[in-house]
C-alpha cells in the first residue's frame, strides 16, 4: 500500500487486523505474531500496578524507571 507521508510518496505496510501501519514487512510480520489481538505476556510483579507488556524487555524497563529504589546512575550514589 502506497501513502504520502511528508510530502513523499512511501510504501507501508498496513496490518490487515488493526490496521497499524509498518514501514518493513519484517516489522508487520513481527507485529501480526507478537502482538496484534494478543494478550500481553509479562505483567508488571508490583502490586497495584496493572502494566502489563508483550515484550520482557518492555517490562524490564518499566520496572527500573517506575519500581527501582537504585539511583539511575552508580555516580549519583553517596556523594
Ligand atoms: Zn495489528
Ligand atoms: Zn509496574
């Protein structure tokens, strides 16, 4: 399927399910199995928090930067 985007003419590739569109077909087909009308996989473990994610990698991250007691970086630590 061809769109103008910024003024260009360009190839998308449009999910036939919820028709989120992809610039790569590798990128929809990654999306028709992982994600499109699935149940995300991983919940967040913290009570009270309902973030769920389709990717464990999605969750990591929101559990450091929502849940973690560390300080981000070692260097602000007990200066
Ligand atoms: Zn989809
Ligand atoms: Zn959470």
């Amino acid at each position: 399927m061809r769109i103008e985007a910024f003024g260009e003419p360009m190839d998308v590739f449009p999910c036939p399910q919820c028709g989120k569109m992809y610039r790569h077909k590798r990128s929809l087909v990654r999306h028709v199995k992982l994600e499109c009308n699935q149940e995300p996989k991983f919940s967040c473990p913290e009570t009270g928090c309902d973030y769920r994610a389709h990717q464990k990698v999605s969750l990591r991250r929101h559990v450091l930067v929502k849940h973690s007691e560390e300080p981000l970086s070692p260097f602000v630590q007990n200066l």
